[in-house]
C-alpha cells in the first residue's frame, strides 16, 4: 500500500458582474468577433465591491467541502494560489482559513500566476504523502480586473475574475490497482529569461504600487504551445500512461487556439478537452480548478477517469499533473 492524494470534492465562485464582448467593446475599440476569433472569449465576470480574492476563494473553498462531505475543522492545508492577494502579507490563505474557521493548521500563497494551481496541487501533494497534512484544500482564486489597463484592448479583453478549490484527502492505495484514485504524477518548470513576455509593471520594492499587466501575446502563444506539450509527456512518462489514455485534459484557460493546437500536437481529440474560457476568460491561477468543478458539476467528468491538468502562465512557468478521480 503506498499514500496518495485523491481529490474528494471541488467547488467554485464567480463575481456576480458577467461582461459579455459587446460591454467590452463599449469600453475599447475591439468587437465581439475580433475577440471570439482570435480568443474563443464570449464573456468573462468582473469582481465589484465587497469582492475579492479571499471572499471568491472562501465561497469556492465551501463548495468543495460541501461536495466531499466533510466540514472545515478537518482540513489541516490551504495551499492559495493567486497574483492577486488581498494585501502584500499577510497571506491570502489565512484569511480563507478564517473564514471557514479552521486556524491552526498550515496556511500559505504559492505565487506562479497562472500555473499556480499546478504548483499549489503539487506542494500539497508532497506534504500529505509525508504525513505533514491529512486534508488539504488546494485553491486558485484571482481578481485579475485589478491589475488590468482597460485602455490596452491586446489584454483587457482577455482576463477575468474567479475562484476555484479542491479538496486532496491523503489515502492508503494499492499502487499495483490501476483503477487506484489519486494523483499518479506531476512536473513543474520555471525559465525566469522570458519575464518581459507577460508580467506587472509593478511591485513593493521596485515600485512601490501594484502595476498593470503586459503581454507580448504572439511570444507567448509559441512558448505555450511547446511547453505545454512537452510537459504532458513528461507526466505521461512518469505515470506509465500514454495520451490514449486520458479521458479528459483540463488545461488552463488563457486561448481557446493554445488548447487547440497543443491538443492537436498530442494528437489529442478536442472532444476530450474541457474548455470553459468561452464563458470565464483567463482567471489565472483559479482557471484549472474552476474548469474542472464545472465538468463534474455538468456530468462530464465522471469518477475513476483519468484526468490530465496542465497551465502555463508568467515566469514563465508551466506545469501538469496526472489523476486518477
């Protein structure tokens, strides 16, 4: 028998505001269809008062504990993954804990924008398979219309708020069992040279003010696509398993041709890939998660498939982990 981390529940949170591509283009000189066709993006919701990073990722994090049955006092781990945190410290994640009343346990932020989840699923991972934690609640939670400039049209239109959360519960397998639930095996990358590609303007010690976001978008989309397919067959190699294999792929969010065409260099059928930016944008770190509790919540991410998670974001860096759920 060997310890894994299975994923017992998961939950999300939207903004009420929804703003679709026509307010968008009341607001810039785009349109709906310049946005559709370069992005697959129809709408994306916008956080008003009163809603933040915290707020979003306590109502996300209450789903999930709702959806595996178990109440907060268990959980001993919030791993938040965000780059967009309540204040500079302290963490975001102990406003969560809270919030949901279960202080006393480990409680931190993972920052790797839009790969944090992948980085925040694989610390927690690798505290509960050594017995530092028995539950954790791993959440990707953004409020990314706060550090946007809404007169740059290439990036305004491409981002939203959200939240998303799962609970990892750690459990005795037997690894030999290959229906076993639980994470079969992750890899995470970091390359600091393409920092001027997609970043802030901004921070506390440079700065001293928050900044707005800057992309080089062509840049990005050609590092996206090869990071990201290299990465899958590097968690396919670990794990045993081929793309074949995969029932679903839940990748992050950020343009609907990014899944494409890394689908497509797996020789993946976009079938198997769940897609949400359509109706959420780019929410950043909460975009795997959000994704994924929207196809368990809509039926098609059934238990005991195995499910592929992959991101890459600003950094750059880029991630993916394996599952069984």
């Amino acid at each position: 028998m060997t310890l894994r981390s299975v994923i017992t529940g998961s939950g999300s949170a939207l903004p009420k505001r929804a703003v679709s591509n026509a307010e968008m283009a009341e607001m810039v000189d785009t349109s709906d269809e310049w946005i559709v066709e370069r992005t697959g993006i129809r709408n994306r919701y916008i956080a008003g008062d009163g809603e933040t990073t915290s707020s979003l990722a306590t109502e996300a994090a209450r789903r999930a504990l709702e959806a595996a049955g178990i109440e907060a006092a268990s959980i001993d781990l919030i791993v938040l993954a965000t780059a967009t945190p309540d204040q500079t410290f302290p963490a975001t994640a102990t406003i969560v804990q809270h919030n949901l009343g279960c202080n006393g346990g480990i409680a931190f932020d993972v920052a790797a924008v839009c790969s944090g989840f992948l980085y925040a699923m694989a610390t927690a991972d690798s505290m509960l398979r050594t017995g530092m934690a028995r539950r954790a609640l791993v959440i990707g939670a953004e409020t990314f219309s706060r550090i946007l400039d809404w007169d740059d049209r290439a990036t305004c239109v491409l981002f939203g708020d959200g939240a998303g959360a799962m609970v990892l519960e750690a459990r005795e397998v037997d690894p030999a069992d290959p229906a076993a639930p639980g994470l079969l095996g992750s890899r995470l990358h970091a390359d600091g040279a393409h920092n001027q590609l997609l970043y802030v303007d901004g921070g506390v010690s440079t700065t001293q003010s928050v900044g707005k976001l800057r992309m080089k978008g062509r840049e990005v989309f050609r590092h996206a696509v090869t990071n990201l397919a290299s990465v899958l067959q590097e968690v396919l190699g670990q794990s045993g398993h081929t793309a074949a294999d995969i029932d679903w792929v839940v990748p992050h969010q950020a343009n609907y041709r990014i899944l494409d065409a890394t689908a497509r260099k797996l020789g993946l059928p976009a079938e198997k890939v769940v897609v949400t930016v359509d109706r959420h944008a780019n929410t950043s770190a909460a975009s795997v998660p959000l994704a994924y509790d929207t196809a368990v919540r809509d039926g098609r991410i059934q238990p005991g498939q195995l499910v592929m998670f992959e991101a890459m974001g600003g950094g750059f860096t880029w991630g993916a982990a394996l599952a069984r759920v």
